[in-house]
C-alpha cells in the first residue's frame, strides 16, 4: 500500500467531491487536525488527520514541486 505523501498549501483529491462539485481541496492546516478548503466554493472543513488520510484519494499537486521529486520512481 503506498504511503500519501502530503504537505501544507497541497491540492488533494478526495474520495467524494464536494456538494459543491469540485473535487480539489487545498490544505490550508496541517496538525493532529487537518483543515482542508474547497477550491471551487471556499468552504473549510477540519478533519481529524486519520479521517483526512482514510478519504484521501490522491494529491493532485504540491505546493513544493522540488520536494516531491524524487530519484525513487514508486
Ligand atoms: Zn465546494
């Protein structure tokens, strides 16, 4: 199972979109909790980190391009 790599100001795409109809979310806080904003509509959520890390589907693209290149193609 790959490990999700994740950090603060990510656009992450989640299991089930947002009411809303978009599927990206920006991770404005990163801690125990995570606070996750809606791309399309600007509503925030606080999730607990484990929920974050069960409805995550992917990150869609990091806010630190140089860090998320790796020598190690998984
Ligand atoms: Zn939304």
């Amino acid at each position: 199972m790959e490990k999700k790599q994740y950090q603060l100001g990510d656009i992450v795409q989640m299991k089930k979109p947002h009411p809303c109809g978009t599927n990206e979310m920006e991770i404005i806080r990163l801690g125990m909790d995570i606070r996750i904003k809606c791309v399309g509509c600007k509503h925030s959520v606080l999730v607990p980190r484990a929920k974050f890390e069960s409805k995550l589907k992917k990150v869609l693209r990091s806010a630190s391009t140089e860090a998320a290149q790796s020598s190690e193609e998984l």
